[in-house]
C-alpha cells in the first residue's frame, strides 16, 4: 500500500476562514512537503481562490451543483470552482446531503469539468451505490461520529471493513477514504489497516491549536 491521501475539510470553522484558511493551508503543505503524503484542503468557496494563489497544494471545494452556466443564482458552477484554482469536489457530504439524482449530476458535472471527487456516504450500501456512480473516491462518515472526538475506525470498524469490500466488488479504480472522528495517528494507522487508502477529516486539525503539530501527529504511525 501506498501512502494514504489526507483531505482536510475547513466547514464554516472560524480558525479556517479568510487568512486563516491560508495559514493552514500553508501547515498542511509544510507536512505534506516532509512526508511526501499528498493532503488536500476544503476551504469555503469564497476562500478557494485565495488558498489556491498563496499555496501550493490540492484545493477542493466543499460542494458541487450539477447544473451547467445559465440562470442558476446561488448554485455552485464546475467551472467557477474550477478556474478558482479547484482541482477536486466533496459531494453529498452529510452536512450538505443530495438526492441520488443530484448526487449523480454533481458527478457529471465534476468530470466535465476535470475535478476530482469524494463522494460522501454514511453506511456500506449507500457506498456501494456511489461507487457504481464512478466517482475517483468514496468517503464513508458515520454522521453520528462526525465532529464526536471518537474514530469510525475504532467506534464501527465494520462499516469501513465492509465499505472496501463493497466497493472493491463494484469498481476497484474507486478508492475509500474513511471519515468521522479522526484526528490522531492511530485513528489514521487503524483506518488504513481496514483497507481505507486515507482519511477526511476536519475539527481535529482545523481547530488544533497548532494544525501543523496535529498533522505531524496524525502521521506519525504512517
């Protein structure tokens, strides 16, 4: 196995939001730079643009419409994202759940476009059907875990266990990140022993006192 692929995600956190979103940015490419794991980050869509021009690392945006250019006010257009400096999407997150419908437009639209996507899934048959959909990976976030302090990998090894044998029978380009709760190296280690080829994960980094000291920490069993 490879090295994992770390995605931070910013949500609405005060510590990442405008220069702040920056500054962790900049600690995620520091550990990324000394580690050689690839870490992206989610920032909100206003700070897309500001995180990709000061810092060099994978940006994503935290959400993608599947609709094209035209009369669409407040929607979230491909192309937007993409020319920010976006190279990838989180989809159907569980704090910004889609129908299966829209699930499958978000994707369509994120290929057109050239942007990665991680569909988000909450058990093993909703992940078994995103990965039918395609998409480059699959995370799977209990979302009574989210934000809990305790890892799905350790609170519910079975879903992640049982995520990457669904997928790897559906579509074994697919890849499973495992989310929910993470935040510490042996959440990390245990999460990549179930089969996950990485993590999203948000508060424990993002709200860290020190995010480069948190990252350095979640690595350290890689």
């Amino acid at each position: 196995m490879g090295l994992p692929f770390i995605v931070l995600n910013y949500k609405t956190y005060l510590q990442g939001t405008g220069q702040g979103a920056v500054e962790i940015a900049k600690a995620c490419k520091t550990v990324s730079e000394e580690s050689g794991i690839e870490i992206a980050v989610a920032p909100q869509l206003p700070d897309i643009y500001r995180v990709a021009l000061e810092v060099e690392l994978p940006v994503f945006s935290q959400h993608l419409d599947g609709i094209g250019a035209g009369s669409f006010t407040g929607h979230v257009f491909g192309k937007s994202i993409k020319e920010a400096g976006a190279v990838g999407t989180l989809i159907n997150h569980s704090e910004r759940r889609l129908t299966l419908a829209e699930i499958e437009a978000s994707l369509k639209a994120a290929k057109e476009f050239g942007l990665r996507s991680i569909i988000c899934t909450n058990n093993v048959p909703t992940t078994a059907a995103a990965a039918a959909l395609g998409p480059d990976y699959v995370a799977i976030e209990p979302p009574e875990l989210i934000g809990s302090g305790i890892p799905v990998s350790k609170a519910d090894p079975e879903v992640v266990s049982g995520s990457v044998e669904a997928v790897a029978k559906i579509d074994p380009r697919v890849k499973v990140l495992c989310g929910a709760g993470i935040s510490k190296g042996e959440d990390l280690r245990a999460a990549l022993d179930l089969g996950s080829q990485g993590v999203l994960l948000a508060s424990g980094i993002v709200k860290a006192t020190d995010p480069k000291a948190a990252l350095e920490d979640l690595i350290r069993l890689v």
